[in-house]
C-alpha cells in the first residue's frame, strides 16, 4: 500500500497539546501552524500537503517501508477567510511541530529546528517561512521541499544534529589531508530506536564500512545510506539512499498511506474562568482581577464558575470588548469564600454548561482551574473532562491543593502553576500573568515587564527601576498590592521626571489594590517606584508592572521559561531553560535569573547562561539555561524568571545557530558546473542591531514535582557536569586548550582537579580513556563554573617526526572523587609542510598557507 494524504483545515483557536504519536508505523497529529502574522494565501496549503506527501514517502522508503506520516492537521490563521475550515480540539500554535512564519530580522528562507536538549532529546519546533514554501527557485538552494522536511524531522524527533559545520567545513586528518566535516557514524535512528521504534520492536545495528566523499553530482548522493539526511538534503536519488543497513529487518514493512492533513481556524478564544476560595479570598481576587482587566486578550469569551461540594454560575460568557466589559467581569468575582468540600468535577460540569450554551460545542475553549482543596474523587470525571476537547489550566494554591490537577492539565494540553500560601510571595499573579491565548499572536499578548515584592517593615521603603523599551509601551499598567487597612505610600517617577503618586492611582481599599494605567504609549527608558510602608507592622507589598507591543508590525521582547521536565524524581538533575527572543530572533547578553520556589522550603536563585557549556547546548541561541538539582523536598516547586538588560545596542544573533537545512552552492550536471544563486543574503551589520536600549522582563516558568527525595544528610551524588567545548589549538609544538570550567557538583562551583590524556585514535578516548596517555595536569588549579579555562602542554608524539596529528580529552573531578563523563574530543595537527614543498620553495622566506573551500 502507497501513501495518501488527506487534509483537514482548521481554524486557529487557543487549543494546547495535541500530542504527536507513533501508533503502528504512522505518525499521528502532526501539526503545522501558519503565524497569525502571515497573510492568507492558499498555495501555502497546497505546498505544505505536497512536502508533507513527498515527506512520507521518502521517510517511508529510507525506513524500508517502516514509518509514515498520517493526520495530519494544519491550523489556519483566523484572518484567513472562512473556508470550511474546521474547528480544533486540542490543537494550538504554541504546541505545533511545525511552524509557518516569517521571521523579524533576515534569517532568510534556511529551515530550520529549534533545539534546546542535548543529542536525543526532542527539538521544538521546525520552522519555514512562506517563501521557502511558495518559490520553487529555493529548491535549487536547499533541496526538494520533502527531503528537506524530512531532514528537519530528524533534529524534531530523534535530536540528531547536523553533519556538516559551517564554521569548520573541513578537518586534516592524521596523513595531512584535508576532509569534509562530517561524523564518521551518526546514529540517525539510535534515538528514534529508544523513541519510537521500540515499539514497533525494531533493533539496530551500524555499518562498519568507511565513507568515502564523493564529487558533488546532481544525480548522485554525496554519501550512501542514512547520514544523506542530516548532511546533503538537496541531492537526488542515484547512489544508495536506503536506511537499511542501519536496521536489522524485523518483520514486513506494513503498507503506506498518504497522510490526512486537518486544518482550523476560528475568529473567538473562550476562556472559562473557575475559582475555589477559602481564607486566601483577597488574593485570589487580585490576581484574578489583574488577568481580567489586564491580561486576558480582546475579543475573548469569559465566564466565572465558584464550586464547593456545588457549582455556582457567577457569569455566562461575556466578549470582551472594551474596558467595561472587564470591569463588569472582574465585579463578579467572588467576595466570600466558599463553605463544604471540594467537588472540581462539579465545577468543570458546570463550566462545560457554560461554553455549551455560548458555542455549541467545548471543543477549544480553555479553563482555568484554581483550587486549594483536596478532591479524592477529581480521577471520577478525567475521562470525561480529556475527550472534552476543553484544555485545562491549573493552579495548585498551597500544599493542601489536589495532587491530580496536574495530570488534568497535561492530559488536555494545559499549563500548570503552583502558588505557596507564604503571603510575602506574588505567585497568584505571577501564575495568572501567565496564561495567554495560544494563538502565536504576541502582539496582543500581554508581556509581565516586573513582578517584585516582600515583607516590608514598619516605615521601610522597597522599591527599584523597571525598564521600558521601545518595543512594548501599549496599555502599560502598574499594579500596588499590600496587607494593611491603608496603602502604603506609592511614588513613581517617570523617565521624563514626571512624578505620579497615590492620588494618581485607581485605590480599592477594600481589595486593597492600587492600579495605574499609563495612557497611550509609556514612556521608553527607566521606571523608578519606591512603596513605603505606612502601617504600625510590618506588611507584605508588591508590585506589577504589565505591558502590550507597541507597534503591530515589530515584535516586543519576550521571555517564555520551563523546566526539563514537569516531573522528575531524584536524584535526576534538571535543568532550567529561559528563551528571550524579539519574535524568532534570539537576544543576547541579558542577564537571566530563576527563582525556584518549593511548597515550604526556602528559594534557589540560579544566574542561568547562554554559553555554549554545561547545560546549555548552544552557544548564544538566546537559550538561557542551568542545571537545577537543590532540591529541598518532595512536591511542588514553582519557576519564575528575571530578565534584564542594560541600556545599550541589543545584539540579535545573525544566523541561525540551530540545526538547518545546508545550502548547495551549485552541482555538477553533464560534467559542467551549474551554480545555484547566491545564498539569500542573511543580514547586514544594521540589521543585527535593535537600538531598544535596556529592558525588563519577569515570566512564570509554571510548576513542577520532585519526587523520591530522602530524608537528610544528603549524599554527593551530582558529579561535575561535562565538558562540551573542549578546543584544541598548536603553536609549533605545543597544544594549547582551551574549554568552560565546570563544577563540583554539575555546573555549579568548583571542581577540585582535571584529568587530562591524548592519543593518536579518537575512539581510544572515547572506548579506553583510563588507558590513554595521561598529561601532567598538577599546576593546573580548576577555576569556578562557568570561567575559561587554559592550559598549555607539549606532547611527546609531536617529538616523533611521523605523528602530526593528536586527540585530547578531558573530565572533571569533583572533592568526592566523582567524574564528569569525557568531554568532546577535540584534535590537534602539528602541521609540517612536505619536504619537496620546502625544497622546492626555500629562496622564500614565507609561512605556508593551507586554503579551505567552504561548502556553505
């Protein structure tokens, strides 16, 4: 049986988490999301069916008939005009696999993935841009559309990395001959072996043959079986281009069908809002006040649900349409807490009743559950609530909050959030504040500019400065909240020196809320506020500072942050991940901070890095990270992150640092060179360059659980984190390295010493390290995490006129004697011109020079 593609549109509504799924040899619900920001054009949809179609049957043959693409869907901008389109279930352009959309600054048309985790670890999103989908001249550049597809699907998936570098297309080898970059075995399948053919009860097995690099032909793949996806995606079939010799045949290859595609698109986003209140009523009014009146986007449907042991209906949804309307939510809001058990089955029920009754159907609507009670029976309705198609959001309120509402968030795509009852925290509003529709449409987004506050004694004074940059400014709100009967004193000072005070702030005694809203576009620069505290005792202030793009066609600075996982049991590290980005363009140079907060314990404040070492992958992607690993006990802990940058030229990176398609310079055909157009320029030195001055950003990160702790005193058990930058330079006959400290425990502190051993084979290294030759390391002292290190020696093999050419690895020891696993291997060539060249060429006094082609 051959492939068949059937497509079902449907229209972008703020659904979450369809789940992509291996079921027999086809993957199901493959999503592709076109950007709210692209315009309408159909061949985009025509286009996309036919590289999905393509896709699947090269996937399909590559696997000797293993595994194919089906159901598929595709979400529809709601700009595009209606056209039978669908309606999504779970569906949402945040949770898509593949993304359609231009990106800001000049990337240009190069596909490509974005990728966080290390190799095996799943990628987030592939992207193309509409000109890499509808201008076929591009398919000289990069290849037919589908085996570029399949090319990107390879990093999503399986997290493989690409085979060729860009910065050193070419490598001497040991005989002094220059060779393509490439690895000699890369185990395309080994991860999806561990994925997703493990269930399909496949089994691997790699070929001992060498590669040879052959002369780049129209009609000839560049190098035979499986490594042709993630090096040279542009080639056409003519060698091998089977992944057979990477499988041991299990069974027949089931048939292959085309893969259906779905496609949605709506023009309304409901939002079903569920409050349980006790004694934290007010809190929880301030916060849900806040997301009504500030966060939740125009145009939106929301209604308010309360429940004990009964629901009660506060609202049926209202649109939001203007400033009144969110007034007229927000004074619904519950004034008193409820009495009687905790019934959340009952609550949703009555929420369902509610969307019903608007829309007809649950199908994309969204509920913020909110509850600090416990609920044995909540596991009686989950069958019902996941084939809803509703997606449930979630905020555990204290350490009494049901243990499954997190299952119910997961099983429906939804985030989860965990506020502590420590009063002196702003977890309430920094959990609602970070809630957004998922339809990819930022510039309505609300974006949390500062979150800050604490226990203030009697007269004491808290305050700092927020930055306001020149890309948000629209319906920027400052919002005072505090304890006592009376306010504290406010002062805010604009950047013009403008001085606003309480008299300019909308006071609720009674909510005990202060809230100022700048009109038109806030003034771009520094903020200064200070909240005094008036009362007798000490109280507990804060303050949140919310903002919009300011201009519809320019991307504001964003920040999303998430843990490694949303469970984990020890001792299993974590790790802490912060993305700042203008649009899809990564911003360098901020200075990132995690909060974590467990249910009682005191935080851990992480400075996480983009530095290319430890946790993080990829040196500035604007993929901040850090290994977390404190963890002080079982339950909940909550994330939050603290972004800032100083008042100079933000830096965006120029190229695409993730895995990317490779651009085919030109071919050869009929024995003549043909030259593919130029490579679409990237960006000019201008263009890297956004004078948006400083800026701030606070983001919630959602929750996790820890599980499996034990009971004190710990034990080491966090070796050094590895090393991953290891670089290898010579100046006559001395090698000098180079690589990032790491710590004693992962990339934390100190490590207590390093050891350091060469050999004339990488795969020694690798298989034998204890066995290879060891370099005297005793006057080399570690520095802290995250420091340069470097350090020079001189090998004895380059004493031997015949050995040129050396590798070296490294790891690290940490006070406990626990080892870091062997960093990279990096090589080191003692070049030595031969003798003939320096015959023939000794009346000059010059180096030599070696000159590399680059493929890219």
């Amino acid at each position: 049986m051959f492939p068949t593609l059937v497509m079902t549109l449907l229209a972008l509504v703020a659904a979450r988490g369809a789940a992509l799924q291996l079921q027999g040899n086809a993957y199901h619900g493959l999503l592709v999301a076109i950007n709210p920001q692209v315009p309408e054009d159909q061949r985009l949809l025509a286009n996309i069916r036919e590289m999905i179609t393509e896709a699947s049957f090269y996937l399909f043959n590559a696997t000797q008939r293993r595994v194919y693409f089906q159901n598929i869907k595709i979400l529809i901008p709601a700009t595009w005009k209606a056209n039978n389109y669908g309606k999504p279930q779970h569906e949402t352009y945040e949770k898509a696999e593949v993304i359609v959309a231009a990106p800001f600054w000049k990337h240009g048309d190069e596909p490509y993935t974005l990728q966080y985790g290390e190799c095996g670890n799943m990628g987030k999103y592939i992207h193309f841009t509409p000109n890499f989908l509808v201008n076929d001249y591009l398919i000289d550049v990069y290849g037919s559309r589908g085996r570029a597809f399949v090319h990107e699907w390879a990093h999503l998936r399986w997290g493989v990395f690409d085979e060729y570098d860009n910065e050193r297309p070419f490598y001497i080898t040991g005989q002094n001959q220059v060779k393509v970059t490439r690895y000699l075995i890369i185990l395309l399948f080994l991860i999806s072996v561990l994925m997703d053919f493990r269930k399909m009860g496949l089994s691997l097995k790699v070929p001992q043959d060498s590669v040879v690099f052959l002369h780049i032909d129209r009609y000839t793949w560049l190098l035979c079986r499986a490594r042709n996806i993630l090096f040279l995606q542009a080639l056409t079939d003519g060698c091998c281009h089977s992944l057979g010799s990477f499988l041991l045949p299990v069974g027949k290859g089931r048939g292959l069908r085309i893969p259906s595609l779905h496609s949605a698109t709506s023009n309304e986003l409901m939002v079903q809002l569920h409050l349980e209140c006790d004694d934290r009523i007010n809190r929880l009014r301030q916060a849900a006040e806040l997301y009504l009146l500030q966060i939740v986007e125009d145009s939106s449907y929301v209604g308010i649900v309360t429940f004990n042991n009964e629901g009660e209906i506060r609202t049926q949804l209202l649109q939001i349409v203007n400033k009144d309307i969110r007034k007229q939510l927000a004074s619904y809001l519950p004034t008193a807490p409820p009495t009687g058990r905790t019934n959340i089955c009952a609550g949703l029920q009555l929420g369902f009743e509610v969307i019903k009754k608007q829309d007809g159907t649950i199908y994309g609507s969204e509920i913020i559950l909110l509850t600090g009670g416990e609920d044995r029976k909540i596991i009686e309705c989950f069958s019902n609530v996941i084939n809803s198609g509703s997606i449930i959001h979630t905020i555990a309120l204290g350490s009494s909050a049901a243990k499954e509402v997190e299952q119910l968030a997961h099983e429906t795509g939804g985030l989860t959030f965990f506020a502590s009852d420590r009063l002196d925290s702003n977890d309430l509003i920094d959990s609602f504040s970070g809630i957004s529709s998922g339809t990819g449409d930022t510039f309505n987004h609300s974006i949390q500019i500062e979150s800050a506050g604490g226990r203030i004694e009697n007269y004491k004074q808290f305050g700092r400065a927020v930055t306001i940059d020149s890309t948000v400014g629209k319906d920027t709100f400052f919002v005072v909240t505090w304890q006592a009967a009376e306010p504290p004193k406010i002062a805010l000072l604009d950047p013009s020196g403008k001085n606003y005070t309480n008299k300019d702030f909308e006071v609720d005694k009674v909510l005990r809320v202060a809230r100022l809203q700048i009109p038109g576009i806030a003034e771009v620069g520094e903020w200064t506020y200070a909240l005094m505290n008036t009362h007798l005792s000490p109280q507990v202030l804060t303050m949140t500072v919310t903002s919009r793009a300011s201009n519809s066609t320019i991307p504001a600075i964003t920040v999303t942050a998430h843990m490694s996982s949303d469970r984990n049991k020890y001792p299993k590290p974590m790790v802490v991940y912060a993305r700042v980005s203008q649009g899809l363009s990564p911003v360098l140079g901020a200075n990132v901070t995690a909060i974590i907060k467990p249910e009682n314990g005191n935080s851990v404040i992480l400075e996480l890095l983009d530095n290319g070492a430890g946790s993080d992958i990829v040196k500035n992607d604007g993929v901040y990270s850090k290994y977390f690993y404190s963890f002080s006990e079982n339950g909940r802990y909550n994330l939050k992150v603290h972004v800032q940058r100083a008042n100079k030229t933000v830096r965006l990176q120029p190229t695409v640092p993730w895995s990317h398609s490779m651009y085919m310079p030109g071919y050869i055909e009929n024995g003549k060179i043909q030259m593919n157009p130029p490579r679409p320029s990237i960006t000019s030195n201008e263009d890297i360059q956004s004078t948006v001055g400083g800026f701030s950003r606070t983001a919630s990160g959602g929750s996790f659980i820890v599980s499996a702790i034990p009971t004190r005193p710990y034990i080491d058990v966090f070796p050094p984190c590895k090393i991953t930058d290891l670089d290898a330079k010579t100046a006559d006959d001395t090698v000098i390295l180079s690589w990032t400290a790491s710590g004693d425990d992962l990339d934390e502190g100190q490590a207590a010493s390093y050891e350091i051993r060469t050999s004339e084979s990488p795969l020694e290294l690798r298989d034998n390290f204890d066995n290879a030759i060891p370099v005297n390391t005793s006057t080399l002292t570690p520095q802290r995490a995250g420091y340069k290190e470097i350090f020079l020696f001189k090998p004895e093999a380059f004493a031997a006129e015949n050995i040129t050419t050396i590798y070296v690895a490294v790891r690290a020891i940490d006070k406990s004697s626990l080892c870091s696993d062997i960093s990279n291997i990096a090589q080191a060539v003692k070049l030595v011109p031969p003798m003939d060249y320096l015959t023939a060429n000794a009346e000059y006094n010059v180096s030599t020079i070696v000159l590399l082609g680059s493929a890219s």
